[in-house]
C-alpha cells in the first residue's frame, strides 16, 4: 500500500463564503489549477472534477484562498486527565521538612497509586506497540 498524500485537518471557509474541508499535504503535489508547488505538511483545499463531482483536485492557498476554522470541540475527560500535568502541589516538596504530616504522606501513598494504577492499565498497549 502506497503513502497517503495528505490528511483532513478541519473546516475551512473561503473567500466566497463557501465551507470547505481544508488539507494538510504529507508529501509536495502541484496544484491542479495553476501547477504551483504544494509543499509538505502545506494546508490545501480540493476542488471537484468536472463531470464525476468527486473532490480529488488539490488546490493551493492562491488558487482558493481559505481561512481554517478553529473547532472547539472539547476533550474527553479521560485524555485530559491524562494529558494534564502534576499540579506543583503534587509534585515533590524543595524545602527538607524536619517531620512530615499525615497529609503529605497520605499524598504521597495516593499519588503512588495513582502511578500503579496508569501502569497497570496502559502497560500492555505499551507492551505492544513497542515491537
């Protein structure tokens, strides 16, 4: 099976107002309506072929001038949660305590779980996609 030539980042909207998916090149193509260069990892849009309908005609910025829209779709609470970085509360103390508080070390217990816990889950898909 050959490489893909590009991926769908979003929607877009050109000049006209139209909406229109908007293309990210994965590797240089020329743009079918003035031949210019469409450089890697380049945003494009595609126009439709006269006669079948189908959208397969990649097209530069010049060509078709876009502006990409921003989705807010928002994250599933899961990948954030796994995304998120360790607040600085539960990140180790700098300063040496002469003695510690039953809270720091019930903290430190739940944060040990909390690192058993995503081992033990994500362990195996690491495993594999490790080979």
């Amino acid at each position: 099976m050959e490489k893909a030539i590009s991926e769908i980042v979003g929607q877009g909207e050109l000049k006209s107002g139209k909406s229109t998916e908007v293309y990210r090149a994965l590797r240089s193509l020329l743009c079918s309506a003035c031949g210019a260069l469409i450089a890697e990892s380049a945003l494009f849009t595609r126009r439709r072929v006269k006669g079948i309908g189908l959208r397969i005609m990649p097209q530069c910025q010049r060509c078709a001038p876009f502006t990409l829209r921003e989705d807010k779709k928002e994250k599933s609470a899961l990948l954030e949660s796994l995304l998120r970085e360790q607040s600085p509360d539960a990140s180790k103390n700098v300063s040496v305590p002469s003695k510690r508080s039953s809270t720091e070390v019930s903290a430190k217990k739940e944060e040990k779980n909390i690192d058993e816990e995503v081992r033990r889950r994500l362990g195996p898909a690491l495993k594999r996609g490790r080979k």
